[in-house]
C-alpha cells in the first residue's frame, strides 16, 4: 500500500491526525486548518503547531479563506458544529446558498474541488434530528450534498462508553467513499442485495463497532423525490420540505436510504476511576470551603421566576450525582470544565479522599489524548476548553484501522 494523504478540517489540538498515526503510519496529513473565531491568540492552533509543525501546511485562518488552499488528499477529516443547514436560492441567478450552516458549505466547496476518495466527518448526536420542527432535514441536506457529490455514505451515532472508554460522549460518525473507489463498487454490490446485511455486518462501521438490531425496523427515505412521488426541483426544494426519522446506524446510496435504531455489544467498562491521578494532585484542583454551594448547584430544585413580560413560572432542574461516581464512565465533558457550573465533574482524590476538580491531564485522559498533550504554554482554563471541543481519540484509530483494513482488501493497486 502506498501512503494516504489526510486533510484536517478544524483541527482543533489534532484528534483526527493522533488517532490515525496511531491506527498506521501510511496516514500522512499534508494539510491542517484550525481557527477559532473572536481569538486573539489562537491557542489550538498553538499546540497543533508544536506537535506536527511548524509547517506552512498548518493552516491558522478563517476556513471560508482556507478551504480554497486545500490541496488534493485521499482521505478528508473534520468535526464541525452543528448548526442550521437550510438552503435558500441566492441573486437573480438563483444560484444556492447555506443559510446559516456556513461551515458544511465550506466542506462541501473542498469535496467538489478535491474530489477526495474517502470523507470522515464527526459532529453532535442530535444533528440527525434537528431542526425540531422539521426533524432530520439537517442531516438529509448533507446526504443529499454528498449523493449529489457522487458519494456514498454511512453513519453511527458512538458513545464511546459503550465501546469500552471512560467518557458517556455519543458523537455521530459520517464515513463516505467516492464512485471512482474500488470500495463503493464493492459495498454498492452490497448495499444492492442486502441492507440489513451491510448495516449490521460488512458497512465501514460494522467492524469495529458491532451492534445488534434495536426494537424498530430499517426505515427508508428517497433524497431524490418527495413522499407524493415529485422529483425535487432542486436543494432548495429538498431543504423546505424534506423530513426522516433518522436511526443511529444508516446508510446512503444513490440517493436511498436505509436507517434503523441498533444497540452496541455489550464491552467491559473503563471508569472514570481508571483515569484519575493516584499520587496527588496540586491543592488548587480542591473544593475547600465550598461544599454547601456546590451541594446546591448539583441538587434537584424548583425556583419561582418571572420573565421579561411578567409571567412568572417555575424553573426547575433534576439532580447531577456529587461527586460524579468513580465506578462508572464519566459524563460527557464539555467546554465549561473549567468553570464553577452544574456540569463540572467533581471527583473524589484516590489518594486524599477530598473532594476535587478533574485535572487538565485527567480531561486527556477521558478522551485518549497523551499525557500533557495541551501543556503547551496555553492558560489551563483553555486545557479545558480544548479537551470539552475534543473527539475521543481512540475512536479514530479503530476507524483509521478498518480504513486501512477496506484498502488491503479492495484497492491493492492504488497506483
């Protein structure tokens, strides 16, 4: 096998690029972009540079500038926001545009450019269901860009928990192979006698991450026509009246879809104890004084308020557990670790059995990253930030694998 030329789409502190270098070392990234809008001083981009730069192939500007640098790779990778993907037409041409989900439409400007042969994208679980009143649009807007692309797609919902890492952090999962590969020829063939089979069985995902039916049956959704059976006239028409109930397991080809609601195998649990500091920690990381307030922001409770036009109604929230139990994969961490809010995780010190925050290695930790990967000069506060934005690395390198796997098997003479 030759090597695989990678691109890195908000790169963030190099999620997607650990965990392919770990899966084999034929992945080569010859091209990275990470910006974080309203920075001054772009401190992902910081620690990015120092692991893997500097290099001018590190790219520190704004994508919609960036993704006309973007040189020609095999294999496309990023994770980026979910926001709103309606579609609108543009000027007297009635040309199309993204509305507000600006960053997809960069992505998709780079795949129509560079054409890559295979595309790994992450982004939250709730992008299949949104917007909620027109639920699934989002995500067909997608498909339908890549059917449109001249690719094939599959995707899953993974909560690494559940495939034996220490962090509930469900992601969904895109993975799309282009016509001209010998791998689409391969699974359309597939795909063609026997969805189910691919879903459960043979698709890019099954593999590594095998799941069993759930309680439904595969659904099935047509990006090229309505329900009535009209043709859509063009995305626009597709993006003002599309809708799915999209399972966490699907697939894409041609245009038709097949989705179903699936459940992992069962794994042998890492706890969120398993990744804790057992040799002591610095004193700033401990509660102190503070127990009655953080006892009360954890705890269930119902507030009377009112609103700006004088209604007034209850606000109310359920308990988080305090301290977040030690035998079981964490919660989901987010970019407010760092702060003094409900979804901090605090933990109780192995060594002194007092309460504590998590330490910055600690969030490396949870999501597979090394050791003091973001000790890079960067404020901790931002350590935090970084790691609440990260992907759980892990999860890449079994991807990374079974890429490398589907190449052995289908395109011996990349040449």
């Amino acid at each position: 096998m030759k090597e695989i030329t990678v691109a890195e789409l908000f790169a963030g502190v190099g999620g997607f690029r650990i965990g392919l270098e770990k899966a084999s070392l034929k992945y080569r990234t010859i091209w990275a972009n990470q910006w974080e809008p309203g920075k001054k001083i772009q401190h992902a981009f910081e620690c990015y540079d120092k692991h893997f730069g500097p290099s001018l192939n590190n790219s520190n500007e704004d994508i919609a500038v960036a993704k006309n640098n973007c040189p020609k790779v095999d294999l496309l990778v990023g994770g980026f926001p979910c926001q709103d993907y309606s579609v609108a037409h543009s000027g007297d041409a009635k040309g199309i545009e993204g509305k507000k989900g600006v960053l997809w439409w960069y992505i998709n400007d780079i795949i129509k450019l560079r054409k890559p042969s295979y595309v790994l994208l992450e982004n939250v679980d709730r992008l299949l269901k949104s917007p909620s009143k027109q639920r699934g649009r989002d995500f067909g807007v997608i498909l339908r860009c890549l059917y449109d692309l001249g690719y094939y797609a599959e995707w899953r919902v993974i909560n690494a928990a559940e495939y034996g890492y220490p962090q509930r952090r469900r992601r969904t999962f895109i993975f799309a192979a282009r016509k001209t590969t010998k791998w689409y020829s391969r699974i359309a063939k597939k795909i063609n006698e026997n969805p189910s089979e691919v879903l459960y069985k043979t698709g890019f995902f099954a593999d590594q991450f095998k799941v069993t039916k759930g309680e439904d049956f595969i659904r099935e959704y047509n990006l090229k026509e309505k329900v009535t059976g009209e043709k859509y006239i063009d995305l626009v028409d597709f993006s003002n009246h599309f809708q799915a109930n999209f399972g966490n397991t699907g697939l894409m080809l041609n245009g038709k879809i097949c989705t179903a609601t699936t459940k992992p195998y069962k794994h042998k649990q890492t706890t969120l104890g398993d990744i804790l500091e057992t040799d002591g920690v610095d004193e700033k990381y401990f509660l102190g004084e503070n127990l009655e307030k953080w006892k009360y922001m954890k705890g269930a409770k119902k507030i009377e308020r009112t609103a700006a036009n004088g209604h007034s109604y209850v606000f109310s929230e359920g308990p988080i557990a305090f301290p977040d139990p030690s035998d079981r994969p964490s919660r989901t961490m987010l970019t407010s670790e760092s702060g003094a809010n409900r979804s901090t995780h605090i933990v109780e010190d192995p060594k002194t059995k007092k309460l504590r925050f998590l330490t910055p290695v600690e969030c490396e930790r949870l999501n597979g990253f090394p050791d003091g990967w973001t000790d890079t000069g960067m404020p901790e506060k931002f350590r935090y930030f970084c790691m609440g934005n990260a992907l759980v690395v892990p999860l890449i390198t079994r991807m990374g694998k079974q890429l490398i796997k589907i190449l052995k098997i289908t395109e011996k003479k990349l040449d």
